[in-house]
C-alpha cells in the first residue's frame, strides 16, 4: 500500500517537473526574442525615430514614421473590412451553418486559413493591382482582409457555439424572432470572446510581410493615400534587414521592436476587453 | 372542429400528439385548461409532459425534427392554424425553464424588459412601470429596487427565477408555462416559487411540469398525470391524489414506480 503511494508520489512530482519544464521552453522562446530585440533595438528608439521618415542610404538619424502611420492605416483598413464579414460568416455559420452551404463555407474558411499569406498576395495582386495599374494601400488591406476573414469566421462560430441552448430557447419563448435572438442575445453573449478573436485577428496580420510585398509595396516617403503605394514595418523590416547597411540593420531591429510592441499592445487590449466584460458580469 | 368557445375555457389540447421524426412522444392528448387555476403535468421522467407544455406556446417545433398533429387552441383559436404568427403567439404565452436563464449580458431592468421592447418601442415611462409591476408580481421588487442595474448575474438562484418569472410576466401573457421551474432551487426558493403560483394564478392561467409529486398537491388544481406519452388520468388535485382511478397512477402516486 504504502509502495504503491511512494510510487505515485515520484510519478506525479516527475510528471509535474515534466510539464514545467516544457512550459518553462515555450516561454523562453517568447522571453529570448523580446530580450533580443530590445538589446539590439532599444537604443535607437528616440523621438525622431517615430517622428521622422526615412532618409537617403548612407546619411545618420531618421525614423519610420511613415511605416507605423502606413501599418496603421493597411491594417486599420483591413480589419474595416475584414472584421463585418470576418463576424457576419461567423454568426451564419454557427446559427444556420447545419445544412450543406455551411458545409462548404466552413470547408472553404478551413482551407483559406492554411494558404500561405504570399499566395494571397499574389491573388491581390491579380485582381487589384493589375487591373488598377499600380500598387496601393488599398490592394495590401485587401490582402490581410482575405487573410483575417477565415479566421474571424471560425472563432466567432466557436465562441457563438459555446453560449448555452437554454439562452436561445428563453429569448425565443418570449416572442423573439431568430435574427433578433441571434443579435441581440447570443451575439452579445460571446461578446467578450469575438472581440478578443478579432484582436488577435488584426494583430496576426498587422506583422505580415509577404501579401504587402506587391499590393502596398512599400514607400519611401510619408503618404495617407489610400491608393498609392504605402510603407508599413513589416516592409520597412525586410528592406532594411535585406540591405547593406549597418545603419539600416539598426533600424530594422528598432522598427521590429516597435511592431512587436504594437502587438503586444493589442494582445493587452483584447485580455483587456475581456475583464470589463467579466467585471461587469459578475 | 373547434368547440364554441367557454368563457371558462382558457386553453385546450385536441387529439395532441408530438413526434420527433416519425417518433411519437405525446400521443393522442385531449386536456383543458379552465382560465385562472394551476394545472400539474407529473409523470416519470421521460414520459412526455416537457414536450407537451413545449407544443403549448409552439416550441417543440423548433426542436430538431419536431411536429406535431391535433389541435392547441387559446381561447377557441387554433394556435397551429396557418395564419397564426408562432412568434407574436410566444409573446401571450410566458414560459419559464428547469434552470434559471437570465441573459447575462443584461441588467435586472433590462432583463424583465426584454420581452416588452421585442413589440417595438415604448414609451419610456410605460415601460418602467410595467417592468416595476412585474417584479411585483414576482415577489422580487423590493430585494432588486435598489440595483435594477446591476448585472442580473449577481442574483442568487432563487431570486434569478424568480427573475426570469417576472421577465415572462411583463408582457402581460394569458398563459404562464412553468417547466420544473424548482428543479434547481433550495427549499426556500421553490417555497417562493411555489406561494408566486398562488398569487398568480388570480391573473393568469398557469401550467406546471413537475417532479414533485408535493409540489403538485400544493400548488395545483388540477393534476393530469402521464405516462409513455399517454395521458393516463386528470382530475382534481385534491380526488387524483386521493382516490385515483386508474392503476398506473396509484402505482405513481404511491411511489411504486417511476
């Protein structure tokens, strides 16, 4: 009796040290590259850097304050669009998606969410840029939009799916009608947690690259037009990074501070967003 | 064919049977409601009476696979007929559930309002007095007067059911549908649901499904009592529970099955 109780002492404190352990590496990840950008990056973050735009190779100073207006702005647009279509598909799929269309659309949302982001960059490509006949802000947001739908779609089913049948059946019993249940009461209940789906949404494509390369292309100067070309970190990074400078090098680890920042802000947001919703809940 | 119709007469099923698919788990039912008294469905689980009270303010339809043939009618008016809106129908006949169902992302107010402004908008006034009222009649206003704003979560059990009875009372239905609305209640709960019957049914025509065979002695007038599906017995509380006629249901009664 007691053998057996000694044995599974060393079984669970061995699985328990297991598990910390592998936590203790997934984090580290996350703890070496914020370490890491803030050594290499911190030190050229001053005032001119977010204030300034970029200037020509060779000469000290400037910032990138056309790339974190530009990454504002593509991916302000974006989820503009993304997000109604994003919740819209969501809420259809989890209200009436039983039948075979909500088949197909949760197939096609599946398969959306696996393609590599450059391929729906060229897909932006083909059917706005060219058409249009030059790169544009407007042809990047459409290429994130496309990149966030999907997503949105799936984790606002989730999280509609997880409000209680009782809540539907107590708002039909008093005489509501479907979409005004689906609206008012179930939506509204998965508030707090389609919210957070779009933050982390917007902030998965706020750091994307590949689609950007020929929709927004990029941009030297400062431009808010929404149909010209337009710089955002991502591209201000793979520029300076890919480039021969040393001076650039130590821009693009600022900028990818700045961006990992910006996201990290959403994240706080979104966790944020979640504990209004609960506080005012309980 | 529907029968003229009786002043005394509030609801009525007519050869009510309720299937899923091609099964049938209400079969054959005929029962009257007279207008302001409390009827008790009892029976072992699984017998049908959730189902038949869901065919009462057209809910069972909305299940997966449900229909139904026979007639419901309130107040002489077939509520299957084909011109009759299930929804604006829902909003004469309040139900109330097993467990409490409060929306949570409502407060108190907004809760008990919430069947009031489905009809469209009111005057603001009009509507603070029939939400008072309502809780009223619940025996809930004077525990929430002070923090109708406060988030209908922060209720007990007890008083989250009562609640959702006043958010069916507002509206002003002629029907109140209670399906085993102590399942999930303390003693002292159901006591206030159970006194909330009484009072009530001064004004409205009450149907309860219970597990509670003292339940149903103590709020009921009349006890209709199920079994398989089938309607067995219904008669007068006080004469079911005392001098039943059929088998089945002193077997029920008197705990030897079910």
């Amino acid at each position: 009796m007691s053998a057996r109780r000694l044995r599974r002492r060393i079984v669970s404190g061995a699985m328990t040290a297991l598990v910390a352990v592998l936590s203790f590496v997934a984090v580290l990840a996350l703890v070496l590259i914020l370490g890491y950008l803030v050594s290499k990056g911190a030190s050229s973050l001053d005032w001119s850097f977010f204030v300034k735009n970029p200037v020509p190779a060779g000469q000290a100073g400037g910032g990138v304050a056309n790339a974190i207006v530009g990454t504002v702005i593509i991916v302000g647009l974006a989820a503009l669009i993304g997000l109604p279509i994003g919740i819209g598909t969501g809420l259809y799929l989890a209200e009436y998606g039983s039948g075979r269309l909500g088949w197909v659309v949760r197939f096609v949302a599946d398969v959306l969410n696996g393609t590599p982001s450059i391929v729906v960059g060229i897909f932006a490509w083909t059917w706005l840029v060219k058409p249009m006949g030059h790169f544009s802000a407007l042809a990047g947001s459409v290429a994130l939009a496309v990149l966030m739908v999907p997503m949105l779609a799936r984790t606002t089913e989730e999280m509609v799916r997880l409000v209680p049948h009782s809540l539907r059946e107590a708002a039909l019993a008093l005489g509501y009608p479907r979409w005004r249940t689906s609206l008012r009461v179930i939506a509204r209940t998965a508030l707090a947690g389609i919210v957070t789906g779009c933050l982390v949404g917007i902030a998965r494509v706020a750091g994307e690259t590949a689609p950007l390369l020929f929709t927004a292309l990029g941009n030297l100067n400062f431009s808010t037009s929404v149909l010209q070309p337009m710089q955002t970190l991502s591209l201000q990074i793979y520029v300076y990074a890919t480039g021969p400078f040393d001076e650039w090098h130590r821009l693009a680890w600022a900028a990818a501070l700045v961006l990992m920042g910006l996201v990290l802000l959403l994240s706080l947001a979104a966790r944020w967003a979640i504990r209004q919703r609960h506080g005012a809940a309980r | 064919m529907a029968p003229p119709a009786d002043a005394r007469l509030q609801l009525e099923t007519a050869r009510l049977t309720a299937l899923y698919g091609r099964r049938a788990v209400v079969k054959d039912v005929s029962l009257m409601f007279p207008r302001h008294t409390v009827t008790a469905l009892i029976g072992p689980s699984g017998c049908g009476k959730t189902t038949f009270l869901r065919c009462l303010n057209r809910m069972h339809e909305l299940s997966e696979g449900g229909w139904i043939t026979g007639n419901v009618l309130l107040d002489g008016e077939d509520i299957y007929d084909p011109g009759v809106d299930a929804i604006r129908l829902r909003r004469r006949i309040g139900m109330v559930f097993q467990r409490p169902t409060p929306f949570p992302t409502m407060s108190i107010y907004d809760n008990v309002a919430a069947g009031l402004r489905v009809n469209g908008g009111r005057p603001r006034a009009e509507v603070d007095a029939a939400v008072e009222g309502a809780l009223r009649r619940a025996a809930l206003w004077d525990e929430v007067k002070d923090r109708l704003r406060h988030s209908a979560l922060a209720l007990s059990g007890g008083q989250q059911q009562r609640l959702c009875v006043a958010r069916a009372l507002a509206p002003e239905p002629d029907v109140l549908l209670l399906d085993e609305p102590t399942a999930s209640l303390d003693p002292a709960g159901t006591q206030h649901i159970e006194e909330l019957c009484h009072e009530l049914k001064t004004r409205y025509t009450i149907c309860i499904v219970t597990h509670n065979l003292q339940q149903a002695a103590r709020v009921s007038d009349y006890t209709a009592f199920f079994y398989l599906g089938d309607l067995i017995e219904i008669g007068r509380t006080e004469e079911l529970f005392t001098k039943p006629t059929k088998e089945q249901t002193e077997a029920y009664i008197t705990g030897r099955f079910g």
